[in-house]
C-alpha cells in the first residue's frame, strides 16, 4: 500500500472517477448568471398582469346585471315605460317594478321618445315607440367599468 502525502490527498479529493477536476468552471457561472438574467424578468411579466384580472370579471358582471334588468323589463309594453327622463333605479322601479336595485352598482335608466325610421333620434311625445338606455356601473377598486344596453318599445 501506497502512504499519500498531505499534498497528494488533497488534489485526490478534488478529483472525480474519471480524472477530470470537480467544481464550476468560470464559463459556467456566467452561464448560468445570464440564464437567470433572462428567465427571472419573463416570469415578472407573466405574473404583472394578476392586479388587473379582476378588471374582465367585473366588465363580465356588469353586462350580465344590465341584460338581466332588461329581461326583467320585456314583457312590458309601451304604456308600461315611463316618460321620457331620466331616471335612478329607485325611480325607475316604481314604475316598473321587476327591476331589481343593488346597491353597489350606480343605474342610469334613459327613455326616450323615438319614431319608428330614426330610432337614434329623440322626440317630443307622442311617439311610435320609447327607446330605453340603461347604463349600469360598477366599483372594480380604484375605477368603474360600465356598460350600455338599450331596446325599443
């Protein structure tokens, strides 16, 4: 048996199976310093976009309410909307008293008198039908997403 010199145990140590030295060459660590330079800024976008994902939720919702207040209005008839004006949800549901007011959505229900070739045009009563417009809007935080529905009566 061979005796190792306190030199030769050390640099059979740093040795593995095969005769090449361990450890991370400099190439390496730069390597795998730009690899991570690149990788960590991607995920940061992918994951920036999360404090406004309740943003397409709640334009979703406040679709849904305005389409639901209509439903609840289709059956009605001409004599049935109220004048033209303009008017709150508390307004508008004595009148018509399917709507349904959540307080923690702002109602701007419009009626306007229209004639039957120019529907985007208002006029003075008597008319041939009444154009009602709500726009519902609601809190999403720091701002308001709101939506337009209207039809004819």
């Amino acid at each position: 048996m061979r005796n190792l010199t306190m030199t030769e145990s050390a640099e059979s140590q740093n040795k593995i199976p095969g005769g090449r030295e361990a450890g991370f060459t400099l190439l390496e660590i730069i390597m795998a310093i730009v690899i991570i330079a690149i990788v960590v800024p991607t995920f940061g976008v992918v994951f920036s976009g999360l404090k406004d994902s309740k943003a397409p939720e709640s334009a979703v919702l406040v679709t849904f309410i305005s389409l639901q207040q209509f439903e609840a209005i289709a059956g009605k008839t001409y004599a049935d909307i109220p004048a033209s004006g303009t008017y709150d949800c508390a307004t508008f549901q004595a009148t018509v008293t399917e709507i349904i007011c959540d307080a923690s959505y702002t109602y701007n229900w419009e009626v306007q008198n229209v004639a039957a070739g120019a529907l985007d045009t208002p006029l003075v009563p008597p008319s041939t039908f009444k154009k009602v417009i709500l726009t519902v809007t609601g809190p999403t935080g720091g701002y308001s997403i709101s939506t337009t529905n209207s039809t004819i009566f």
